[in-house]
C-alpha cells in the first residue's frame, strides 16, 4: 500500500479518490471540506461526480 499525502497540507490521505487515472489525496478535514463547498453549492451532478471518484479510504 502506497501511503499518500493530502493534496492541501503534509497530513497523511484518510482518503484516495481517482478520475481519469489522477489519484489524489486527501485528509478528513480537508474531505470535509470539499463536501461542505458542495453542499453550499447545490449541485447534485457535482457531488455525483465527486463520489463516483471517490475510491477507498487508505
């Protein structure tokens, strides 16, 4: 297993999430977050494509 960095700070990825074969990582403040900017913005198709990337926690 291939430990990742979150792609906003130098914490470990509590989460992977991969589109178009590009993996990035991310912390679950950081996972938090991104969820939270999606719920502001109300868009469904965005969060269904935020969670069809999403892979597995690490």
């Amino acid at each position: 297993m291939i430990l990742m960095q979150c792609h906003y700070c130098d914490s470990n990825a509590d989460v992977s999430i991969e589109k178009n074969r590009i993996r990035v990582g991310l912390c679950e403040e950081h996972l938090q977050e991104q969820l939270e900017g999606f719920e502001e913005a109300d868009s469904l198709s965005e969060l269904q494509q935020y969670v069809d990337a999403y892979e597995t926690k690490t």
